[in-house]
C-alpha cells in the first residue's frame, strides 16, 4: 500500500520550528538551533527542524530533521574525540542526564538536544574541501582559486582536488550571506581576536581526514564539510553540530559522476529544488511542499543509517 498522504497542516505540524522552554532563558536563535543558558558554564543547544539555504530560513519545518542532526553530531563528537584526541563542547545528549529545568521538557527535547560547555567562538567557519563543488566550484571557475588556494586548470564540476584544501568563511549573522575568505585574510581576523589560525586550520583537517576515511569506507564521498570552533580555559574545543548533512556534502560513491551535480545525501536536494524555482537568495525564505521536505527527510535518515548503522530516534 502506498504511505497515505496526509494534509500540509498535519505534517507540519508535527514539526519543531521554534522552541520556548519555559524556566530557561533564550539567549540565542540560529538558523536552526536555538540556545538557552543552563548556568554560566553551560548552555543547551536544541536543534529545532528549521531548514535554512543560501543563508535564508525557510518558512516551513522539515520534521524530525532536528533529531537527525543532533544525533548524528553526537555521533561524530564521540568518534573523532576517540580518533584525533581532539575535544568537543558536548557534555551530555541525554535528557535524562541532563539538569531538572531541561529534564521537564523532555517530551519536546528528546533526541533533538545536547548539554555542552560554554566556548569564545572564533567568528570564522572552517572549511574543508576534498572535492570541487558549490560555492567552491564557482569560485574557480571566475579565477582559477578557491580562498587564495590556486588550483589546477581544467577542473571538473565535484571532481575529487589532488590534496584537501581549508577554505575558510566568515561566520555571517542570522539572515546575512557567509563569505569566503583567505587563509591570510581569515588569520589576519583571528589574530585581532585573539585566536591561532594555524592551530584552528591544522585542527579541521586532521578532524576531515579521519571523517573522510570514515566515510569512504562506507562507501560515501565526504565532499566538503564546516567545523566551528572556540576556546575554553586556553584549549581548542569542536563547536556546534558537526558533519551533519545541514553543513557538509555526502554522496554515494556508486553513484557519482564527475562533471555534473550529484544525487546527495545532504542538504542539496532543497538547493536544487530553489534553484528549480528561480528562488530570490536576498529576499527572504519561502515555504517548501510536503513532498520535498519528505525527501529530504529520506536523505538525512539514510546519511544516518550508513555512518551510525542504527535508527535515529525519532
């Protein structure tokens, strides 16, 4: 039997596109997450199911994509901690574990939250690239370079990069554009903060290689992913979501193609569905149809199910 079609209110409304969790304070909303302060060491990220594309938010929640990313970021905290040695903000996933004003809200926050230590952000995204694609691909094909790194001529539309290239961004604020910067550019901003660009960029490279690794052997291409980064109490610590397909490319490797876009495991099935409608990137975001938040949804579950090999909870 097919899956009965249920009407745009139901469906969304079985999604989570803004929290306010009463006995918490507010002190941050993202494009997807929303963050409360817990104490002064602490903070709660919930990841809500809004869905965001070339920097806008979208008017309508994909449901259950809030719990995918979370779990497979505790997921990838936990493995490449045990991997590289290098630490991430992530105390707890569990509400269970978690204080009594978080614990009372457990029916909305189970799977789609994390405890997780407080950091001094470093304001720029870092970037890493194994493949030629997106914002990157474009870039090149204007100058030849993606973020000052030059690279060799002739180069295909997602074809695999001789070497991994850091390709920094600036961390833009809700509703602006990131932008791509230079490794000297990005390292000049950090040094006026107080931040070691070298330590950060050295840092996300080891962190991509063994997620790539990883992921190859899954038999899935790990394109390009972002890490955020902050500092507590002297040391460089992994922030935010990580690896998920909301900030990184995943393709299946039997299917890939170079010269052309591929059918990914990520967050390129809504780019596209945009592109397909001639979407206005400076206006603001529009409501999505059921059916391309359900595929997506598909995406984000079957990306999970190959890395994790167990069901979201959901």
């Amino acid at each position: 039997m097919s899956e009965q079609k249920i009407s745009d209110e139901e469906y969304f409304a079985q999604g989570v596109l803004d929290t306010n969790l009463e006995g918490l304070k507010k002190v941050y909303k993202g494009k997807v997450r929303d963050v409360y302060e817990v104490d002064e060491k602490t903070s709660l990220f919930v990841v809500t199911d809004r869905i965001s594309s070339y920097d806008r938010v979208m008017k309508t929640p994909v449901p259950g994509k809030g719990k995918i990313l979370n779990q497979l970021s505790e997921f990838w905290f936990n493995f490449l901690e045990e991997k590289t040695g290098i630490k991430n903000h992530m105390i707890t996933a569990d509400v269970d574990k978690m204080p009594e004003a978080v614990r009372k809200h457990k029916k909305i926050l189970n799977g789609r939250c994390m405890l997780v230590r407080k950091l001094k952000m470093i304001p720029i995204e870092a970037v890493c690239r194994a493949y030629i694609t997106g914002s990157g691909f474009k870039d090149y094909q204007k100058t030849g370079a993606v973020c000052g790194n030059k690279l060799k001529e002739g180069l295909r539309n997602c074809e695999k990069l001789p070497e991994f290239i850091f390709t920094p961004a600036t961390k833009a604020a809700y509703g602006d554009h990131d932008e791509n910067i230079t490794e000297s550019e990005a390292d000049e901003r950090m040094k006026k903060l107080g931040f070691d660009f070298k330590n950060m960029k050295d840092a996300a490279l080891k962190l991509f290689a063994e997620a790539v690794a990883y992921a190859e052997a899954n038999g899935i291409i790990l394109a390009d992913t972002k890490f955020e980064m902050g500092m507590l109490d002297g040391v460089l610590i992994v922030g935010d979501e990580v690896l998920t397909p909301d900030s990184s490319r995943y393709w299946d490797k039997k299917k890939y193609i170079v010269g052309q876009q591929q059918d990914s495991l990520d967050k390129q099935y809504v780019r596209d569905y945009l592109t397909s409608i001639n979407f206005n990137r400076d206006g603001g975001g529009v409501p999505l149809p059921q059916e391309v938040c359900k595929k997506t949804m598909e995406k984000y579950i079957a990306i999970f199910k190959i890395l994790t090999k167990k069901d979201p909870i959901l």
